[in-house]
C-alpha cells in the first residue's frame, strides 16, 4: 500500500497492527510503502481514507520487505548460490547497506536482505544530492519514482536544484522515446554523447524554430536613420532648468532676499513650461508631454527627528515645482518637531499658476502636433 506520509508518521501508525505491517519503502519525504496481511492492510487503507490521506494498493500479490519474506530465506540462498558477482564500472548505491557498495558484494545474501529490509530510497537520493550528484534517471519500463526523488533532492538542496528524467515510459519502449529522454537532459544543461544516436545518419545543425505565429524575423533595417528629437529632449531641458536653479539657488541663498529668490526660480520654470513645449510641439509625441505634466513624487519623512534646528526656515503655501509635488505641510510639521520656526508666504500660489499655464501650454503643443499631423495625413 503506498501512503502519502511521512516515514515517521507511518512507522507510529502500523504500531497499532503489532507486526503484521511493516515499513516496506521509503521513496520521498513524504511518500512510502507499507506491506504485511491483508487484513491489517485493509484496515490502514480505511485508517487513512478517513483522514483524507491519498492512500493506493499496489497492484502484487506478495507481501515484500516483511515478515512475509523470512520462510523463503533459505530457498532463496540456495537459488541465488550461483551469482557471481564482480566490481561494475559505475559506482553503486545501495539503498541496503545506505552507503557505497562494491558491486563484487552482491552476492546471495545481498538480495535476500535486499526483498527483506526496508527499502531506503529517499536516504539514498539525499546523500547522492549532498555529494553533489544533479542528474537523475529513472531506468525503468515506466518512471514511477521521478516525482519522489524530485522531492527528495528538492528537500536537500533547495528548489529546482537538479533534473530528474525517465527513460521509457508505457507504450513508447523504444528508441524515439529513449532520445526525447536523452533531449530532456540536453536541454536541462546536461552533457549528452549524441554520436551513437547519429552513426550512419549525416546530418547537420540547423537554427531553431521560431515560437509558434512568429514565423518571420523582424530585424532592423541597416542605415535606417537616426529618430527625430521626442519630448525626450523637452524633458531633458526642462531638466536643465532644474540643475540651473539648483545651482543658482545655493549661491544665492546667503546674497539675496528669500523671497525674491523664490520668485525668481518659479518664473524660471513658468518660462521653461511656456516655451519649451510649443518649440517641440512637431517632434513631441503627445503621450510623452502629457507624462512630464502628471509624472510627480511627494515627499515623506521616514525616520524621526534625531537633531534640533534652531533657525528660523522660510517655506511656500501649496508650493508646486515642475516634476515634485511639495507637501509644504509635511515639511512644516517636521521642522516644527524639530524645534525649528516656519515663516511661511503666499508665492505657492503663484508657482501653482505657472505650473497650470504650463500645463496649458504643453496641451495645446500636443493638440497642434495632431491637428499637423491629420492635416499631413489628409
């Protein structure tokens, strides 16, 4: 019977059946298998049905890795008494001893102790992880195990740490199956000797498909030329202003009346707002102006007040800078924590009425831009 349990949660639960259910496998992290009497396993199918635990027969009619196997001990030894085995050229895993085995061991006893014993699978995947192993397949008629040993090594090493594959699955044993395996690998970044898959078919490389409805390339034409100036441009004069103005700003704070000062920088930008626009009116792309007028960041305080200013600050009512919105009042009661005074004055008003004259003018450049362009197209 496989359980979709932990091994722990399910060596506490056949407890109950004292012996007559044994811990047959353990695949994943939360995957085993469980084997004994019939009865006993009928009842721990209904045990964990009414848990709503995923809970399936194996199809066999034999109970392996129990006790069920112990009167056939000696029979098997007798029949196995002629193995001889010898060291592989693949390093061997073995999910009986838990650790790396010569393979010149497995002999009689070795296969009786492997039908007996717990299968130890999901230890296996997990040190093979560790050890740094990343490519898994499962050879086999059928993948039955790839989903447990995804598991297993995703709880080792993390999400999407290796490639688990079949090999041949259900009615596609043969080689076109056997190389979509191969690919599946490829593809994952594992190396693949194609050579015997080729011998005797010539072949070449050829380019990649294109995705699905993209079936022409669409390259840019060489000499194409350059694209005339956007607002691209506008942006970045208007932006000039603002370096101007900061500079200008900061060498006349301690020469110039506070005031006059403020002024003169929001005619700066009132004139910047006025001009600029109507000058690139016929390059401008109507959606870049509009995203300079509504393109905006306020100003938030973030950490407390940690020093006390005892100046006095000078600040605007309603202050609106082209690009910034100025949350005067944030900033006033920041400064007032702060111990500071604020002097503050009415010129806000007058940068919101450049601000809004600009407004009207980059619209009526982007409204000139289209009426020139249906007049060019007619």
């Amino acid at each position: 019977v496989s359980v979709a349990t932990t091994a722990a949660e399910a060596i506490e639960t056949i407890g109950r059946w004292d012996g007559r259910v044994a811990l047959a496998a353990v695949n994943g992290p939360t995957s085993v298998v469980v084997s004994g009497d019939a009865a006993a396993l009928d009842e721990l199918v209904a045990h964990y049905e009414s848990r709503e635990v995923r809970v399936r027969r194996v199809p066999v009619d034999y109970a392996s890795h129990s006790a069920h196997v112990e009167p056939l001990r000696e029979h098997l030894l007798a029949r196995l008494a002629a193995i001889e085995p010898r060291t592989g050229t693949v390093r061997f895993r073995s999910t009986v001893t838990g650790d790396w085995t010569d393979t010149a061991g497995l002999d009689a006893d070795y296969w009786y102790r492997n039908l007996r014993e717990t299968v130890r699978f999901d230890d296996a995947v997990r040190d093979l992880t560790a050890a740094g192993y990343r490519t898994f397949v499962e050879v086999s008629a059928h993948p039955v195990l790839t989903m447990a040993v995804q598991d297993s090594a995703e709880a080792a090493a993390g999400p999407d740490a290796v490639t688990v594959t079949g090999s041949l699955r259900r009615d596609e044993g043969g080689l076109d199956r056997f190389h979509r395996s191969l690919a599946a690998l490829h593809t994952a970044g594992t190396a693949v000797d194609w050579r015997p898959a080729f011998a005797g078919h010539p072949g070449r490389l050829v380019d990649l498909p294109t995705y699905p409805f993209q079936r022409q390339h669409y390259w840019v034409p060489a000499g194409e030329p350059a694209a005339p100036a956007t607002a691209a441009g506008l942006l970045a004069l208007v932006g000039l202003f603002d370096i101007v103005g900061t500079v200008a700003s900061g060498w006349l704070t301690d020469r110039v009346d506070s005031r006059l000062l403020l002024g003169a920088y929001y005619a700066l930008r009132g004139v910047s707002l006025l001009v600029l626009p109507s000058l690139f009116a016929d390059r401008a792309e109507p959606s870049m102006l509009v995203f300079i007028i509504f393109y905006g960041l306020d100003w938030v305080a973030t950490v407390p007040p940690t020093v006390a200013l005892c100046r006095e600050w000078f600040g605007a009512s309603g202050a609106v800078v082209f690009g910034w919105v100025f949350a005067a009042h944030q900033v006033g009661a920041a400064l007032a924590a702060t111990g500071a005074g604020l002097v503050r004055d009415r010129l806000g008003d007058y940068a919101l009425a450049w601000y809004v004259a600009g407004a009207l003018s980059i619209g009526a450049a982007g409204l000139s831009l289209l009426l020139r362009r249906r007049a060019a197209a007619e």
